[in-house]
C-alpha cells in the first residue's frame, strides 16, 4: 500500500538550517554541480523543488526557459515562488509555471523537456515507486534531454559504508517522522535511470560518498553508449 506523505511542508521554515547544521554547504554544491550543463535547455520540469533555491538560480541561468515545478507541498511551492518573486527576473517570471500534485497521480506528455531534475527527491520513495516514477516520467524527455539527479547514497564498503549507515539511518527515521515518506533506506537509483535508457554523463560525489550529484543523458540517435 502506498504510504501517504505528510508532505514537507512543516519543515519549510528549518530545512535551509537543519541541512546546513547535518552538512555544511555540501547539499547546496551537489545541487549546484552542473547547472552549467543546462545552459541550453528550453523547457525544464522539476519534481519536488521544494523552497526555491535551485529554481532562482536555474531561472537566472535560463530566463527565456519555461520552467514547470511540480510540489507535493503547498507551503514549499508558496516559499518558492516568494523567493523568486523577491530575487527573480520580474520579466520573465511568466516562464515560471507551479503545481502542487503527487508525482505518483499524474500523466505528463512525452517527448516534451529537454531537461528533468531531481533534487534529494527520489529517496523518499521505495523502489516499486521509484521504479514507476521514473519509468513514467522517462518518456517525457526529449531525445538527447538529460536528467539531473543528486541525492544521498549508500558506499558499497569501508569507513565510507559504515558513516553513510548512520547518517541515513538517522535521517530515514527523522523524515519518516516528519513527513511520512515511505522509503526506510536508499534504493539503487541509477541503475533504474539507466534501465530507462539513460545514460551516465557525469558525477560527482561529497562526504565520503553519502552525496551524489549524476548528469544523464536521454539516448539518441547521435548517441550511442560507452564501450
């Protein structure tokens, strides 16, 4: 049965400050990794944006792009759209587009973004439900689109293994609190972004391995795998 979300909205006031007391700046930088690599991209969705901060400096990054951000949260997509209507381009803040919706509910069209980002977004789901959303959301990106994905991770082995337990451990059972997410532990995002026909472009990990940052890239004609 699929656990429903409490949403992170009661946390919209604290989160900036609990992530930075937990990890300094590194969320903001994995966030923040290759936005450079989106430079070209006209239409944009992003799932579960929560309170703007990557948005401000997409839109900034991109101000001619339609940009669609989709939020459980009504209080998030509230905080988002204060932050961009405080320190955004006015002109072009009719490019903005939000909607508070369960990702799991809707349809969206295929073959429409040329890029979709998820930011520390897909760990709150289990694996039946990631593996669905992103089966269902894959179609919608354009041939050659990428898929930005950054979010916490599991080490395979070592000292790195054993902090990375604690540290998720800790936050599965703070959020699961919260918000009544329904995952309890990391699943293997990656490999389902690749099954989807995606492949990896780029990554790059922060603190000791427990944050990843990954850019994909839909497969294309002009695009042909890795040997």
């Amino acid at each position: 049965m699929t656990r429903p979300l409490k949403t992170f909205g009661r946390l919209t006031r604290l989160y900036q400050l609990l992530e930075v007391l937990a990890f300094g700046n590194s969320l903001a930088k994995a966030r923040f990794a290759f936005l450079p690599d989106l430079s070209h991209c006209r239409k944009i969705l992003i799932l579960g944006e929560g309170d703007g901060r990557f948005l401000l400096q997409l839109h900034k990054q991109n101000p001619t792009a339609t940009i669609e951000c989709i939020d459980l949260s009504a209080k998030m997509l509230a905080k988002a759209k204060e932050r961009l209507h405080t320190h955004g381009n006015p002109e072009t803040l009719a490019n903005l587009h939000f909607r508070q919706a369960d990702i799991r509910d809707i349809i969206l069209p295929e073959n429409t973004y040329d890029a979709i980002i998820t930011l520390f977004f897909l760990d709150c789901f289990n694996q039946d439900s990631s593996e669905k959303i992103i089966s269902k959301m894959a179609p919608s990106l354009q041939s050659g689109g990428h898929w930005y994905w950054a979010d916490f991770r599991q080490p395979a082995k070592g000292w790195r293994a054993f902090r990375a337990r604690i540290w998720l451990a800790m936050l599965y059972q703070f959020f699961r609190w919260q918000t009544n997410i329904e995952a309890t532990h990391i699943v293997p995002t990656e490999s389902i972004l690749k099954q989807n026909k995606l492949i990896l472009l780029k990554s790059i990990n922060r603190q000791a391995g427990l944050i990843r940052t990954t850019l994909f890239q839909k497969e294309s004609k002009k695009l042909s795998r890795p040997d």
